[in-house]
C-alpha cells in the first residue's frame, strides 16, 4: 500500500489511505439515515448490505452525528424538542437537552468533547458538553435560518461551517469558540442545505435544496464545483458522496469528484432527511486542548483556531465569563423572560443589545400563555403546570391538566410558596402549593378570568375578566372581599403587572388599543401609552413598561410614567409573543406576609385549605 500512496496524486494517495484504514481497522462503516420516525443503518462495506433499524419510535428525526470515541449517536427530533443520545446500536438511550426547538442540524466535535447544533425558532447556534451540561448560545446576531453545520476539530484547524437560508442565503465560518466569523460563499445559493467535510483533502461539500446541486470548494469558500444534482443531506466516505432524496425517497451515492457512478444504497425510506457515514476515519484523532486534565476552564472549554493556547472558555447562559477568562459567574443582572410559541427564552433589558441567552431556553410549552418565577428557588413555571430550574435542569409537571384544567393566567405568591392561576373552564381563581398538592377554587363566577397579579406583602390578588361587563377585580388572597376596582371603558382587558414601588396597577386593553394605570384601588386612572396595536402582555421593571403586540409580533419599552421614550425591543417575530416578565430578585421583595403576622406560618396540608384562605383574608384586614 506505501508504494501505490507514493506513486498517485494527492487526491487518489487520500483515497488509497482510507482504504488502509478500513482494512487494518478492520471495522464497520455504517450510513446513519434520518428518515422521520427512524433511524436507518446500513453497512456499507458488508456484502451484502446489512440494513437495520436503530431508532423505530422518534416523531421526525431530522439531523444525525456520532462520536466514534464513545461510539455514541446523537439526533434531534423537532417534534419532541428534543436532542437525544444512544449507543450506536440503539441501545442506552438518554436525554441529551430537551429545551432545543427546531434543530435541523447537529455536529459532535469528537476532539473537545462538545456537542455543536442550530436552532432555527431560536436563530442561535449553540453548544454544550457531550453529557448536555453547560449549554450556551455561541452565535446569535445575524442568524435567521440556520441550517447545515459541521466541524472540522482536528490540530490547528478547529472550524466551523454553517449554512443560513435567510434573507441572505450564505456559507458561514467561524474558529470554533464563536470567532473569527466569515462568509465564505454567497452566491449561487439559494437554500443551502447539507453539509460536510471531505477531512483528507480539506474540502467543504455543500447542498442547495432548491437549486439542486451538490458543489465542493476549499474552506476558504474557493476553487468551487460541481458534483451533481437533486440532493437534501449529503456526507462523504472515501471516494463518494452520499446524499438523501427526499422526493424519490432513497439514498443515493456517486463519485465525490464528478458525479458519476450513481448507485441507490436504500429504498423506499419515507422522506429521509440527515444522514451521515459512521466510521473511524471520519473523526481524526487529534490533540485536545480542551483535556478535562488541563484546561482550566471551570464551565466548558471550545477549540479555538486562535493560538497559542487554540481553546476558549465559555459559560452557559446566564453566567459571564470573569477578567480571568477561565472562571464562570453568574448573571445577576435583571432580563425579560420571553414566552412565544411554544418556547421561554430571555432577552437583554438593554433595546440595543439583541442577544437571546440571557437564561437556557425551555422548549416544549404546549399551553405557554403565562409564565412567573421563584428567585429563591431559581425556578419558572408556565402554562399546565410546568416547571424548571432557570438553568434548564430539573423540568417536572408540577400537576396534571386533569386536576388544574386549562391555566391562562398564572401568579406565584413567592412568600406563602402558593401559586394562583385564572381558569376559563371552571371560571374561577385557583390556587396550589407548589409542592405540586390539589387546588382549590378561592374565587368562582368569573364569566372569562385572564391575566392575574400578586400582593404578597400587602396581602392582595387582582385579575382581569373579558366578560360581558369587563373589569379588573381585587380580593385577599384567601379571595374573600373582592371588589371591582375599574369597571368601566373596558373590552378586553389582556395585560396585567403591578409597581410595587410606586403602588400603581398597569393594564392593556387589546380592544382599545391603549395601556392605562390606576392606584392599587382603582382611583386615579390615566392613559400611559394610547397608540398600542394588539398589546396583550406587559410588565413594569424600574422607570419602564414592557408590552407584547400580538399585531406586529413585537415587543415594545416605553416609560412607565408618560409612555414616552418608545423603543423596540423586538421585532417581526415568527410568532406572536405571548407573556413576558422581568426576572429580577428585586421584583420579590421579601416581607413579612400579612399571614404569618396574622396566625404565623401555614402548616403543611394536603389542600389549600379554607382556614387558610380566611387566615390570609383576616390578615389582610390587619395589614
């Protein structure tokens, strides 16, 4: 084998050396294929084939990588939301991350033990460990539809390449610690789709899925051309390239450097999407700077093509990297909490700054039209009800919607650990301890509830109602002395948030198209913002208000006390934005509850019990 590598080009010496390796490995080369509900292998140097079935129960598995170090699987399912994890024959199969969105493309770096892949609801590539921890968003600010993405972690390279299908359909490289970032290629493209690395000859292959073209080129984005045609995924092994069809449904291979040879590996997969060639040659080991033994970093630590060190320390979301460039704190600076979709995220408070991971994003919500949080505890709840630990660990089903209904306004009473919610079904204001145990009704005959709000320290709830009368009512929070405290000019009262400071009640009247505030008991009523779209939720933190427009999908910052000073925070969302709050530990101020000085602390129960409802209400007629 030495005297024929000699004595060819350096084309055919790379492909005569893989043909060395697969005879002294004397291992499996097996083609990985995404096919919507399974996972397809095929053995591509038995004879004949040997096709089996990985993965028979997914929803709609799109991407596929592998780590030939574990001789691990990974794949995202978009219907899911979900990144999963598996030995290469099915079996051991665990959670990678269950707060990913639509994730088309997946990429392992087999050198610093990462995991890479794209978020397209998000717009964000990201990162994190190969055991899932330490998630961070890598690059955020110009990503519109990312698609393909692949690394290239060998020595002193430590790459990666995306493809966007946005505005500006593009090829994309970055070292792989976020830097360096630049566009490669953008023209000819229109969807760029698939793609892979050619790792001996140092060559990028590329799909375009509405052109349909498979091309090559230098990770420069030069020296193109063209292969064939009609492609979605593509990966390469040897001398050939592999590609998924969709329409025809098959996986196709021909000769990576002209195309020719056209040979159909597998038939009748229905729409097979990802797929990619599983063998040792296909991950080069390599030295790894990022060696747990070594690196310094104390959260994750990314290959860089920045010498001398060649890696960079990064944090998860929520936390800064520190003047050492090593070590991890936390954020504790406040950020608005997003619910859109079917996901939460977090944003800069700051209009100018439009990153997206100010927490880790929970995907997933299925009901996701209010959110709250517990600082004490670090923990968010939404929708059925659900809840997680801000750090995206720790997600439970806090009741099942057979005993709650269907929650649309949610509240957390962070001192008593109570959490209240507006239920349309029963009409009616209920209320749990978090400690996940059976509500009860505190509040009946409320022909349509929707946004709630809390007084903990004075001892307070209050609640929207888009009845036939609307109005915004108040009661203790035992829900005994309720009162109508604006009941008049009133449609459909969507947006609810209290001052505290200030002690003033702002809402959002989606029919009106304006947004008002009043004293605690309705007195001293006055418009804030009168040139309001859709708005449907809001939240006041310090001198502003936040508000969502369901009209223009957008987010919008004004002043709390005129309405002047008007920004963009967000906007043209895909999808309209539902709740937003501000998570600050400022907003949870901690006081002695009317409660605990009215009968001290409530006892541990079953229920949320009367006697304890009228001990919040006789406390409150003391406070």
């Amino acid at each position: 084998f030495i005297s024929i590598i000699l004595n060819y080009n350096n084309i055919l010496h790379h492909s005569v050396l893989y043909f060395f390796l697969n005879l002294t490995g004397s291992r499996e080369a097996l083609l990985l294929v995404a096919s919507r509900n399974q996972i397809v292998s095929d053995d591509i140097l038995a004879q004949p084939n040997i096709i089996q079935s990985l993965v028979r129960d997914g929803r709609n598995i799109v991407a596929v990588d592998f780590d030939s170090v574990t001789e691990r699987i990974y794949w995202s399912d978009t219907t899911q939301d979900r990144i999963w994890s598996a030995h290469k024959n099915g079996t051991d199969r665990t959670i990678f991350d269950s707060g990913v969105t639509v994730t088309e493309s997946l990429a392992v770096d087999w050198v610093g033990r990462n995991l890479y892949w794209t978020d397209y609801i998000l717009e964000t590539i990201e990162v994190a460990k190969l055991d899932g921890s330490h998630r961070t968003v890598l690059i955020s600010e110009n990503v519109t539809n990312p698609r393909g993405l692949v690394v290239d972690p060998r020595n002193n390279t430590h790459l990666m390449f995306w493809t966007d299908w946005g505005r500006n359909p593009r090829i994309e490289r970055a070292s792989m610690d976020g830097k360096l970032r630049t566009t490669i290629i953008s023209n000819k493209l229109y969807w760029p789709n698939g793609l892979t690395i050619d790792y001996p000859n140092n060559l990028l292959y590329f799909a375009d899925a509405y052109l349909d073209f498979i091309d090559y080129c230098d990770y420069d984005g030069k020296n193109r051309k063209q292969v064939l045609q009609h492609p979605h995924a593509i990966t390469i092994f040897e001398d050939f390239v592999y590609w998924t069809d969709r329409y025809v449904n098959r996986v196709i291979r021909a000769n990576k450097w002209h195309g020719q040879n056209q040979t159909v590996m597998l038939y009748n997969l229905p729409q097979p999407m990802g797929l990619v060639a599983l063998h040792p040659a296909r991950q080069p080991a390599g030295y790894n700077p990022c060696d747990p033994r070594s690196s310094p970093c104390t959260h994750i630590c990314l290959l860089s093509a920045i010498g001398p060190r060649f890696y960079s320390c990064a944090c998860p979301s929520g936390w800064t990297l520190a003047a050492d460039q090593f070590t991890c704190a936390r954020v504790e600076d406040p950020f608005l909490v997003v619910v859109r979709d079917s996901i939460i995220y977090g944003i800069p408070l700051n209009p100018n700054d439009k990153s997206n991971d100010a927490m880790v994003p929970v995907a997933g919500l299925l009901n996701g039209y209010d959110v709250d949080f517990d600082d004490a505890e670090q923990m968010i709840y939404w929708g059925e009800i659900h809840r997680v630990k801000s750090d995206g660990t720790n997600r439970t089903e806090f009741a099942p919607a057979a005993i709650l209904g269907s929650p649309v306004g949610l509240a957390l009473d962070w001192m008593s650990q109570n959490l209240y919610y507006s239920n349309p079904a029963s009409q009616s204001i209920e209320v749990s301890k978090t400690s996940g145990l059976i509500p009860c009704i505190i509040v009946s005959q409320v022909p349509r509830p929707r946004a709630i709000m809390l007084d903990p320290c004075r001892g307070y709830m209050y609640w929207t109602d888009w009845g036939t009368n609307a109005k915004i009512e108040r009661a203790t929070l035992g829900g005994n002395f309720r009162t109508e405290i604006v009941n008049t000019s009133l449609v459909w009262p969507n947006g609810l948030t209290l001052d505290y400071e200030d002690q003033r009640l702002y809402w959002a009247d989606a029919s009106l198209q304006k947004i008002e505030r009043c004293s605690l008991t309705g007195t001293n009523r006055e418009v804030i913002v009168s040139t309001a779209i859709y708005p449907f939720a809001m939240t006041v933190y310090d001198q502003h208000i936040y508000w969502t427009d369901w009209n223009t999908r957008s987010i919008y910052r004004a002043n709390k006390h005129d309405g002047s000073d008007q920004r963009v925070m967000l906007q043209n969302l895909p999808s309209r934005p539902m709740d937003i709050h501000v998570l600050s530990n400022s907003k949870q101020q901690q006081c002695s509850s009317p409660c605990e000085q009215a009968v001290g602390i409530w006892p541990t129960t079953n229920t949320v019990s009367l006697t304890m409802a009228h001990a919040v209400s006789r406390a409150s007629l003391l406070a």
